[in-house]
C-alpha cells in the first residue's frame, strides 16, 4: 500500500491526513469549506485515492490558510507516498470536459516542482472558496510534491465547471503517473 501520513499543526491550521494512492475513491473528513471537500471528492473518485482528512481552520479570517495549509499537506503526503518513484509511470495528462468548460493537467512527477496555471474565473468565489486559492492550492501541492504541473482551462463560463473540470483532470492525470509499471526509475539519471 502506497500511503502518506502527515500531521500539521499552526497557529491558523490543525490538519491530520492520510493519503492512499491505491484506494477505492474514498475521502472522509472535511476541510471546512463545502465546495472544496467537493472537489477533494471528486479527486478521490476519479484518482482512485482515498483521502482521509480531520482538520480545523481559522475560516473565521477566510478560506486561504485552510485551502494552502491543505495543499502543503497533501503534497507532502504524496511524496511520502512516493517514497524514491521507483516503478511509476511518472507522465499523466487528461482532459476533462465539464458542460461547457474543458479542463486539461498534465503532469511529471520530477522531483522540480513547477506549477504553470493558466484559467481565469469570472466571478470572486464559488460557494465561500475563493476562487483564486485553486491556483495556491495546486502550487502548494505541486512544490511540496515535487511535481511539475500544467494546468489549464480552455475554455468555459461557469466557474464552478471550470474548478471541478481542472480537479477532475488531475485526478486523472496523476493516477496515469503513479500506476505501476514494475521498473526502474524512469530517469536517464537513474533518480528522480
């Protein structure tokens, strides 16, 4: 089982989480914020993952602590989970069309992080998720994993559309780069 456990505690989160890379589609918990335990649902199911989350916030401020705290732990866990990236794929890309948005990630998992985000929302928020913490989320993810992302809305008009289909398309890019392939490392340098 290919898993990660992270406790983190500040002044502004308190979060215990694990991660299952090869889960039934499962998240438990919840973040404190409806339509991001939303899309973590959404994560779950269509990665693959169960995701098992107690954590509390100070969303009296508002959801950016929550939403980067979150982001920091689950990168975290997915690189325990990693542990040296021996045997993965280590590529994933999907499109994800969601009605009228079309969402697209592509993924490597390289050890360098990197985050290109390339969407604009139209309105401030979706729900009480303030639509510009999707982008810190993923960065948070992304550097604390290790993971170059891509990630990109093509087009659409319902920011809701817009958000699920980028979550949805790295669910699925993400379970492409961590399915097993029984080898190496695949790296000309032998390490990732």
């Amino acid at each position: 089982m290919r898993m990660g456990q992270i406790e983190r505690n500040t002044r502004e989160t308190r979060i215990s989480l694990s991660w299952n890379l090869d889960g039934e589609g499962r998240y438990e918990g919840s973040c404190g914020v409806g339509f991001f335990d939303h899309m973590m649902q959404a994560l779950c199911v269509h990665g693959g993952f169960d995701i098992q989350l107690s954590m509390e916030g100070d969303l009296e401020v508002d959801c950016h602590h929550s939403i980067e705290d979150l982001g920091i732990v689950m990168g975290m866990a997915l690189h325990q989970a990693l542990e040296d990236k021996a045997g993965i794929r280590r590529y994933g890309s999907f499109y994800v069309p969601m009605d009228e948005a079309l969402g697209f990630c592509a993924l490597d998992v390289s050890g360098r992080a990197f985050l290109v985000f390339d969407t604009e929302y139209a309105n401030p928020s979706v729900g009480t998720l303030d639509c510009c913490m999707v982008k810190e989320f993923f960065r948070a993810l992304a550097f604390q994993a290790g993971l170059t992302l891509h990630l990109k809305t093509l087009y659409g008009e319902n920011d809701h559309h817009k958000i699920e289909a980028l979550f949805k398309a790295f669910a699925h890019a993400l379970k492409e780069a961590v399915t097993r392939t029984g080898e190496g490392v695949l790296s000309s340098k032998g390490v990732l």
